[in-house]
C-alpha cells in the first residue's frame, strides 16, 4: 500500500487491480506494510498463465479460493463475466508463503472455477487440498459506513514492482451497495496491480475480496492520480452459496465447461469387424454431443482386437491436474501377442475439445513402460484392470489403482496382485510385497478396488481364510509410501477378526466389492465392504439362506485404529426386503461424500449403494435392485430401494436383468447400468438423488430418471452391453 494525497475520482473510473504480463517468480502486493502476521496467511497469490497475469485471493475452505473473476477475464474492462469450469490459462496458487522467498506453504494448481454473474467473483477450486492454514471465515453480515477493514495482497507497493512479502493495510467504508462496497485507504493506503481477489476482512471474517481502484500512489502509476478510491466485491450476503459451493463435491468434466459428463463402457461392443472389442461413450453435458472411443482411434492406446473387453472398468481423475478430468479405461481380456487375456489400462486426457483430443494417452500394461510394470512378465489370464480407482492424495500426488486378479505369483496361480501408479511410477502390491497373509491359488487380489485421498482398500474375495475356501479378504493401505517405495499397510480385514462380526465361511467372498469416502476434512474414511456369498440365518433362527448376502461398514479414523460399524443384510428388521437365496446382496458397493468440504458431514451426506442383483421381484427371478442407505446412521429411514417401476424407474422387472449389477454415483445422481436388458443393447438410468430416503425424507422431491440408450441421444445404435460400467 502506499501513502498519497486527497481522495478524487469517481468509483466509475476505477481500473481492474490485475497485473498483466507479471513476472511468473515475483508477486505484486497491496501497497502497506508488509505482513508480519502468519495469521493472515490465508491470503494467496496467484500466478495465471505462467506470468500473464497476478492476482490475489484468499482461501475460504481448504480446497477453495475466493478471487476476482476479472483475473480470468479477457478484457475485465468490458466485462468480467467468464465461462465455468477449468482455467483458460493454467493457474497456480502459491499458499501460506507470506515471504516468497522462503518454502513455506504449499504451491497448488487451480483446476475449476466457479463465478456469481451477477458480481466480481470466482471460486476457485485447488488440486488438493492445504490443510495447515487457518481460514478467514465468512462473515454473513454487511460491513456498516465508516468501518475500518484490512487488505492484504500480493500486488505493486509504492516503491516496489514486485514485492517478495505479502502486504496488509487498513481501509475505511464509504458506502454498501448490493453486490459490493466502496473503500478508501486511511493513511493514504492503496488497492494496487495484482491486488485484484485480495481479502477485504475484520476480526468477524472474510467481507469480501478487492476488485478495483484508482491505485492512487501505486508504483507505475501516474503520480497525478493521488485517490485510493476502491470497490471490494461483497461476499457477506452470499456466505451461503459459497458454503454450499465449497462443500460439494467434484463431479466429471472432461471438456472443461462446467457441466457434468458422463462415460458408459461397452465391453462388448463390435469395433469394426472385431467383436467384443468393447467402446466408451462419452455424453457430454450441455447438450455439447457425445462421442466414442474405442482402440481404432489414434487417440487410444492399443489396437481393437476381438475379446479385448475395452470399457470393462473406468475411473476417473485430474492425473494432469489442468482442470479437465481424465478417464482410465480398462481392458482386462486384451491379448499381448499370442498370450490372451494378460490385460491393459489407458489413461485419456480431457481437454477443452473433450476426451483424447489433447495430450497423448498413457498406456499400462505389463513389459512395458516404466517402473514395476516394465519388469513384470506377460501371463495368460493376468486381468490387469480387471478393477480400477484413481484419484489424488491429500499431498496432491495423482493416483491410479488397478487390480490384476489374475496374475501369478511366482509358482502360485491366480493368487492376485495390484499395481499402484503414482506420479510417473509404479509400484506391484501383492501378499508376497506388501498386502497382509501369503499368496495362495485363487485369491484373486485385487478382484476389487477402491481408494479415498487418504487410504487405499483392495478386495481379497478368494482368499482362505483357515479351511473356509474363498471366505475372502481385504487389505487397507495408506497412500504413504514406506522405505520400499510401496504404500504402506495400515490392515488387513476378514471375517476371522474379533473386529469383525459374524465368522468366516466357505463361499463369502468378504471383499467382491469394496468402497471408501473421506469423512469430513480430517483423513478419516468409511469403508463398505461387500459379500454377496454370506448365508444368512433367517428369522426362524435355523435355516441359513445361500448367498443372501451382506454388506461392512468400516470406521477408519486416520489417527486411531478402526472400529466396524454395522453389518447391513435384507433380514434385518430396518432394512427394505428379505433374504433370498441368492440375492447376493453386496455384490457391488459404492459410495460417496457429497459434500467433502464440510468437517462433519450429515447422514445425507454419507450415501452407500448396494447392489442385488441376483433378488426376485415377485415371482420374477433375477430382476434385481439397488439399495441406498446413510454410511453415518443405522438403515431404518434412511434406507430406500430403486427396482423397475418404483421410485421413478422406468418399466417392470424383467427375469435375469440383474439391476445393481453396475452401478456409479456422481454428485447429482445414481447411475445404474442396465447391461442384461430390458433395452436390447443396454441401457443406463440417471437417477436423482432426491428419489431416495436415504438422501432426503421429501419423498414429493422425486425427479424424472433419465435413460441413456444407443441408438438414442446422439449414441450410436448397436450396443451390446452398453452400461457394463458407467462414470
């Protein structure tokens, strides 16, 4: 900040307090005194497009910033309206370094922006989180007229182009309007160049950021203009948007415009003359068209082989961390040579024009690339990518899962392995390297996994456990590397466990589906746990009913050891249904964090869905369902059902569709892929979420399910199985 004369122009004629053309290693500061305070460390300075552009902004949720949205703007002087989404120019956060020349803090790349249009603001979503800086808070109440408010930035000072210190200074209120408030430095304080998106706040919170001034004794500027006039963007009247904004969670984007995107995998479907050589359609959200990939394109790794089952699995994640989402996909049965079956990963990139239209793809397979992968040996029936997850750490590391249920382990076949990628390496996790017991023939590890930004969780479901044949397994891990380079364990989880209810035996398959959420902000998970193979003693306490199924929730506090929480099956009294033989109730599990911003998220928050897809719906067998519950609360009410012909499904239960087979979540809905029918082909249905109990008690907030089908809404007809796997 800076000390000038008398204050004098109009508040029209302010200008953007962005720098353009900003060294990309120096920072431009609020022209005062700098920053001796670690308090105010929240402040940040961005850099935009490696230099283009400097800004400040203010974190107000541990993955979230509050910035001026003129930062992004093409010519914030004519507007300062921009497009929803990822950045147009990549963008850095540079957090808790209050000296630029020292370590402090963290550096994190901006990979969403979320804009008001109806005011200078942006949310900003980071790449990961920063977990050790205190936060501001949001004041929900207006400053009054002649206030005293603080600023602090990184913009110009007096006599400084690029300061290396964040720089704070007190301001007073002149005037509150609608959507923002003007201000004038007291000692002759200015709002300088690459001040924009700089915290306007009191003891009570953030009241705003700075969106433009006069600059009035800023270095560069005319030392004619002396007013430090400046206009601060209210962010007081709208504490509950930004809550509910930085709380939600993130959802796929691979085009980078700010609307939900959706991938259906086709493992089946005829590529040309190959069939079963399987495709993923993409639908873009919008009404922004849809497309196909599949291994003819150039785009995707591999070529299109009869059997090769691309699309089998999917997953999804930033691993470029430019804001656009990334898509794995899977091809467990793709041939290497004469070997079949040995299995492949690839990773698509997002980009602006969509999936495959930018950086090239990385392929994993084994023999190749880099790291354990390059040393690894082909083998017949390996299934590398059989199950796949991804995701980033807490420490901003990108990750990929992918089990490789079939792999040998030395002498001893199918006992299963898992391959982590991180970062440009890669690592195997089996029960001879790191994961719990020995290696034994049809493990199958790795026939499930599922990871949060904390913990890894990886499915056992042929594991012996004693002389109890495939009663199953599963090993939990932490994304933190040991001294071997390999995550390290944190459990391993059966039925045999004193922690654990119920006793293991043959045919569980305690671990065919796993799943895992973070739990608030703190690395603590749930875990769900599926095994379809359980019996079930019914409620005459004498005949055991094959393969009911059921399904283990599992608290996994970070800093303590873990505690079951319930054991959810059709035969209890609060949950909807009963048990029949083969309902194979937990054949998949999924969940989700609907609002992962939030430090103690509600039971709606929480959500699990199981699926059954072997249960009869009246006499017809095999039609199957979904069941939908809290992870945070016993079943009861906040247990619901989704079946053909209720809750807004469309149709009637057909023999052998097996709904619940397939199933994914996204923030606003519930996918269920319908692969078996009754669409010839396949089809998937978007269910809302406010059609269930588990999520809401407003049964009168049911929504339309939308189905997606080939041959319908821009997909191309012929599918096979479309609806195999869905994200």
């Amino acid at each position: 900040m800076t000390t000038t004369g008398k204050r004098g122009t109009a508040l029209a004629a302010l200008v953007t307090a962005a720098v353009i053309g900003a060294p990309a290693l120096s920072a431009h500061a609020v022209s005062g005194k700098p920053e001796t305070d670690t308090g105010h460390a929240f402040t940040a300075r961005l850099d935009i497009g490696a230099g283009t552009k400097a800004c400040s902004a203010v974190l107000v949720a541990p993955q979230w910033l509050a910035t001026a949205a003129s930062c992004f703007a093409d010519d914030p002087a004519a507007s300062v309206r921009i497009p929803a989404g990822a950045p147009k120019l990549k963008t850095t956060a540079t957090i808790g370094r209050t000296d630029l020349t020292t370590t402090a803090g963290v550096v994190r790349d901006v990979v969403q922006l979320v804009p008001r249009d109806d005011r200078d603001l942006v949310l900003a979503r980071l790449s990961a989180p920063v977990t050790d800086v205190g936060l501001p808070g949001v004041s929900a109440t207006a400053p009054a007229k002649d206030a005293t408010v603080s600023v602090t930035g990184y913009g110009r000072t007096k006599d400084e182009w690029a300061p290396l210190k964040l720089h704070g200074e007190s301001f007073q209120v002149d005037q509150v309007n609608a959507t923002d408030f003007a201000v004038h430095g007291t000692s002759g304080a200015a709002i300088c160049a690459g001040d924009s998106g700089a915290p306007v706040f009191t003891s009570a919170g953030l009241l705003g950021i700075a969106s433009r001034s006069d600059q009035g004794g800023c270095f560069g500027t005319d030392a004619a203009q002396t007013s430090t006039n400046g206009v601060v963007t209210r962010t007081d009247d709208i504490a509950g948007w930004v809550k509910s904004t930085v709380e939600s969670a993130p959802f796929a984007d691979f085009n980078g415009d700010g609307v939900e995107d959706t991938a259906v995998g086709d493992p089946k479907a005829t590529v040309g003359t190959d069939t079963e050589a399987g495709a993923v359609h993409v639908v873009y959200g919008g009404g922004k068209g849809t497309a196909q990939l599949d291994q003819s394109l150039d785009s995707v790794p591999g070529d299109a082989e009869a059997g090769d089952r691309f699309g089998y699995a999917l997953a999804t994640v930033d691993y470029n961390k430019d804001g656009y989402t990334d898509l794995a996909v899977s091809s467990p049965y793709e041939d290497a040579g004469s070997i079949a079956d040995v299995g492949m990963v690839s990773v698509i990139y997002g980009s602006p024009a969509g999936l495959g239209k930018g950086r090239a793809s990385d392929n994993y397979a084994q023999g190749e690339g880099n790291g354990s992968l390059k040393e690894a040996g082909k083998e017949k029936g390996d299934l590398l990518g059989y199950s796949i997850a991804a995701g980033v750490t807490r420490d901003n590391e990108p990750y990929v899962v992918i089990g490789d249920p079939g792999e040998d382990v030395g002498s001893v076949t199918d006992a299963g392995s898992v391959v982590y990628v991180h970062g440009a390496t890669n690592v195997f996790l089996s029960q001879d390297a790191g994961l719990p017991g020995s290696p034994e023939a049809g493990d199958r590890v790795g026939t499930s996994v599922a990871a949060d930004m904390t913990n890894i969780v990886v499915g056992e479901p042929g594991e012996d456990i004693g002389d109890k044949a495939d009663a199953g397994g599963v090993a939990v891990l932490t994304h933190n590397l040991g001294l071997n380079l390999k995550p390290i364990l944190r459990a391993g989880l059966d039925q045999d466990s004193d922690k654990i209810s119920g006793s293991a035996e043959k045919g569980d398959a305690f671990g065919q589906s796993v799943a895992i959420i973070p739990k608030g902000t703190n690395s603590d998970s749930v875990i769900a746990v599926g095994a379809p193979g359980e019996g079930i003693v019914g409620s005459d306490g004498t005949t055991n009913v094959a393969n009911a199924g059921a399904v283990y929730t599992i608290d996994f506090p970070a800093k303590s050891e873990w505690t079951q929480l319930r054991v959810i099956h059709q035969d209890q009294p609060d949950v909807v249904g009963g048990i029949e033989t083969g309902d194979r109730f937990g054949e998949t599990v999924a969940a989700i964090n609907l609002a992962p911003g939030k430090s103690s998220p509600s039971w709606a928050d929480t959500q699990l869905a199981v699926g059954v897809p072997g249960e009869s719906q009246g006499s017809t067998a095999g039609a199957g369902s979904v069941q939908t519950f809290s992870l945070l609360t016993a079943p009861g009410d906040h247990n619901d059902v989704l079946y053909a012909g209720f809750n807004k499904v469309p149709g009637t239960p057909g023999a052998n569709q097996h709904m619940g087979q397939v199933i994914g979540l996204s923030p606003t809905q519930i996918y269920i892929g319908m692969p078996n029918g009754p669409q010839a082909g396949g089809s998937v249905y978007e269910v809302p979420w406010s059609n269930v109990t588990s999520y809401t008690t407003n049964a009168a907030a049911d929504g339309n399910v939308t189905v997606l089908r080939p041959g319908t809404g821009g997909i191309p007809s012929g599918g096979k199985a479309f609806g195999s796997a869905v994200r």
